[in-house]
C-alpha cells in the first residue's frame, strides 16, 4: 500500500511496533469437548452414548431377523366362490419376495396381486413371503369352488 500511496515502504515498516520474541506463536482456544467435563459426567455421558448404540444396533438386528409382514386382504378363508379364476391381493414388505402355491408373485412396492385357477370344491392357497436372510412367513387360505349349476340340472348328494 505504501508504494501505491508514494511513500518508501521501509519507513512504514520501521514504524511498526515489534514483537518481543522473534517466535510468532498462536494462541489455541480453550478445549469444548470431553477434556472439559468433570469425570463423573463424562462417565455418565459416555455411558448414554454407548447404551444408544447398543440399543439402535439391537433394533436394526432384530429388524433383520423377524419374519417378513404378509397380509392378504383377499379373499377371505373359508369363501364360497362360483367361477373358477380367483385374485389373490395383499400387502408385504417391499424388499420379501412372495410365492403364491410355488410360484413366484411379482410385486410393486407393498402390494401383490396373483390369479389362481381354481378346481372344484376345495382349494388351498399358500402364499409365502421370505426375506433374503431366510426368515419366512406363511398365510393359508381355503376358498371352496362351486360352481352354479345350471338350468336343468339337479345337484345330488353322494
């Protein structure tokens, strides 16, 4: 700036007050973390943490370990239907995979649709839901299929 101003910059320098001591030291903050807590607060903080830790490391394992949610909201067990082809609908967590009677259901998100053909009489619909850790859950339904008899026809018992 001296040169800018016209004015001999070693004039300038000589002006200004000298440090005592040739070293140039920065002075450090006082310290904010543990350092600063009595003993017995860090104890009990570190306490708090390592129980937090623990209990979010429990969750997430047990979450990992429980069966897969299954919930089929139709049809219901024990329905009577009249015609032959039956859609299965329900709900599962988004990362299972589901079969229906063995054969793998497609689904988007939660939600899972599937047909059955059903045979006369009484029919059992499986449907599993697995996790990719092995965890599986199971929900069973039996609809019974029979059909409407038509004009004419008489039904007898055996």
């Amino acid at each position: 700036y001296a040169r800018a101003l016209g004015i001999n910059p070693a004039l300038l320098i000589d002006l200004l007050p000298k440090p005592a001591n040739k070293e140039l030291r920065l002075s450090r903050p006082p310290s904010r973390g543990w350092g600063t807590l009595a003993p017995g607060v860090r104890l009990i903080a570190a306490g708090a943490l390592a129980t937090g830790i623990l209990i979010f490391i429990t969750a997430q394992w047990g979450h990992l370990l429980r069966a897969p949610r299954l919930i089929i909201a139709s049809p219901q067990d024990g329905i009577v239907v009249h015609t032959a082809i039956l859609e299965v609908q329900g709900s599962v967590e988004p990362t299972a995979t589901v079969s229906m009677n063995g054969t793998p259901v497609v689904h988007s998100g939660d939600l899972f649709t599937a047909t059955v053909y059903l045979k006369e009489g009484a029919n059992t619909i499986t449907v599993n839901a697995e996790r990719k850790h092995g965890r599986k859950t199971t929900v069973t339904r039996q609809v019974i299929f029979a059909p409407k008899l038509s004009e004419g026809k008489q039904f007898s018992f055996p």
